[in-house]
C-alpha cells in the first residue's frame, strides 16, 4: 500500500465523522473540508437533494464513514454515481482505476458503489476481500448485452479470431474472452496482440472506434450498445455547439459515430478530466457521457463551465442502473454487508487471466 494512502486510511478510521464534511483530490480520493458537498445543485430532479434534506444525509454520511471505519471498509463510488454517494466514498473514478485502487489499501470490505459486473471485477481482482453491491438493482443493459451463451456462438462463426472483450461485461464472458480492455485502453490493447483477425466485443461504438484506429487488423464487431450513449444524436451536440461556440467538446467513445465525428477530445471518463486540463484556455465543455461525471468535474475545475450534449441534463444522457445507489443502501450494506458478490472459482480464474493480461498493457487516455 502507497505510504500516502495507508496514512489516509488511518486518518479516516481516526475521525472518520470529520471526514463525511469534505472536499475531493484531483485523483479522485477524499480530502478534508469545511463544508459538505453533498448538495449538488446541478444534480437534476428528481436526483438532486433539497435543501430540506441535506441534514438527514449529512447524518446518514456520517454513520456510514462510522460504519466505514468500523469494519475496515473502503468505500468505491463510479464516476456517474449520484453527488452524494461520491462524497462519502473514499475514492472516486472509473471501473477499473477503483478496483486497483482497492488493492492497495488493507480494507476487508469493498462496497462498490457502481454496478454488478464492476462489484464481480472488483472480487475478481481482490479475491480475498469482501466485496458488497449495495443494491442488487444496479445492472448494466451493455453487459447484458452478450451472455456466455452468444459469445460461445459467436466464437464458433470465427474460429480463427481472438476476442477483446470490453470490461463492461459478466465475469462469465470475461473467462471465456483472451483479453479485456476498457475504453482508456481499447486501442492499445487491439494493437498490442499478435493476431491480425479480432473480434471485439459487446460495445460496437467503441468497436468501430477501435476499428478506424487499427486499420492494419481485421476486426468484427458485435452489435451491443450502452442505451444511455447510443441515444445521443449529432443534432443535439451541433445544437449545444451553436449555443457555445468556443466550447471543448468532450466525448466518450461508446457514442455513436456520428458524435464522435464532433468531438474534440474522445476518451473515457478518467481521460475526460485530463482532457479538460489540456485546453486551459477554454471556458466552456460540452460533455457527451453520462450526467453523473459533471460533480466531479464541477469540484476538480470550479472556474470552468459544464454543459451536457444533449442540452437537458438529466433528460437522455441518464443511466438509470448507476442512479439505483443512495445513501440508505450504503449504510444497509455496510450494517448487514449485503450484498455480496461472489464469482466462481473458474470463472474467476478466466476472467483474472483476461483482466491481468490488459492490465499490462498502457492506457490510452
């Protein structure tokens, strides 16, 4: 465990009441603070928190840094999770950035704050910690995409390819895939396989993103989207561009082409707040990902503006799997530490494989 990390960890589990009134690190983890954020304004109805109710989640923040502290807990909280799930979380990032993050801390509990397949990554990864997915609601149409089942399928119709499978699916798919990737990697991973014939799978945006980045390999590509990106339409981000003209538009890759074409900047929602730091001279963003990831940037660069692609926050660029975790579920799940995720053994140890051999391969952005 990183010195900087493990003094932290014990300085929560010192005070942890002190710490449910805090600000947020650039990395994602939590920093001391005068005042809680866990109102955020910007948050759209019926999500965001009244002013009337900031005090019982304030209390319910405490009790679970309590409860956190107690029970050796780290608390993992995706960057499209509601603002107040992200304050209480010890660290805040993408899927994969959180289950290493995990790793290096001497937590026995892990309760992800995201969705199912990112709790089974996490037990995958940490197998001799618990790991608890506070409400069992959180899914994921992406994963559910592709089973076990239709990837075997699939593999029989191109024997000769190697599968890339995107880390946003089942434990099961992974342990039958060669590797996996995430959308920071994708490309590097693609590249750094000996085999030219690949398919890749579940998300075919990000395929055919992969896919125009590699144009020495020959990839197929499955037909799984994530329902919350492949809603957004170039009308909408053409429309926001008029409205900002001197806007950054920041887009992640599982959007369709068409918005990828737009974009100024295309990568995954931990690239998207370097992204935001390479253009300093701009004011404005347009964001073309989940609504959720708007807390985090409005914290890391309070003097930049935000606007999301789709011109009505909330309206369409909305996963409703990542909205199913609220403070209640945090604090039942760490008093009754439920739910747990278990993955079987060998399944387990294929999905290991597959997620060890892309963890050695560098992020793209």
């Amino acid at each position: 465990m990183l010195p900087e990390r493990s003094a932290a960890f014990a300085e929560r589990r010192k005070n942890s009441r002190d710490a449910a009134m805090s600000t947020r690190n650039s990395d994602g983890t939590r920093a001391s603070g005068e005042t809680s954020a866990l109102r955020a304004p910007w948050e759209p109805l019926p999500w965001r928190l009244a002013e009337e109710d900031l005090e019982t989640a304030q209390r319910l923040a405490a009790e679970i840094r309590e409860l956190a502290a107690k029970k050796n807990a780290v608390i993992l909280a995706h960057n499209y999770q509601l603002a107040r799930v992200q304050e209480v979380a010890d660290f805040v990032g993408d899927s994969l950035g959180l289950s290493l993050r995990a790793r290096e801390t001497a937590a026995d509990i892990i309760v992800f704050c995201g969705v199912h397949f990112m709790a089974e990554s996490a037990k995958i990864l940490n197998p001799g910690k618990k790991v608890l997915l506070p409400s069992l609601a959180a899914g994921c149409s992406l994963a559910d995409s592709i089973t076990a089942d239709s990837l075997r399928e699939w593999k029989a119709r191109y024997p000769d390819h190697v599968v890339v499978t995107y880390i946003n699916s089942s434990a099961e798919v992974k342990a039958l895939s060669d590797i996996c990737c995430t959308s920071a990697n994708a490309v590097s991973v693609v590249r750094s396989l000996p085999e030219r014939k690949i398919l890749f799978t579940p998300d075919k945006n990000l395929g055919n993103w992969v896919k125009k980045r590699v144009p020495e390999k020959e990839i197929v590509v499955y037909d799984g989207v994530c329902p919350t990106h492949d809603v957004l339409r170039s009308a909408s981000v053409r429309r926001q561009r008029g409205l900002y003209p001197d806007a950054v538009i920041l887009a992640h890759p599982e959007c369709r082409e068409d918005v990828v074409a737009l974009a100024d900047e295309v990568c995954s929602t931990t690239g998207m707040f370097d992204a935001v730091a390479r253009h300093p001279e701009a004011k404005t963003f347009i964001v073309a990902t989940e609504w959720g990831i708007i807390h985090r940037l409005k914290k890391m660069y309070p003097d930049k503006e935000f606007v999301m692609a789709d011109g009505c926050i909330g309206c369409r660029l909305h996963c409703p799997y990542m909205k199913m975790i609220d403070l209640p579920q945090v604090r039942r799940s760490l008093e009754e530490e439920v739910f747990e995720i278990e993955v079987p053994q060998d399944i387990a140890e294929g999905a290991r494989r597959s997620l060890e051999r892309m963890l050695a391969v560098k992020r793209d952005s």
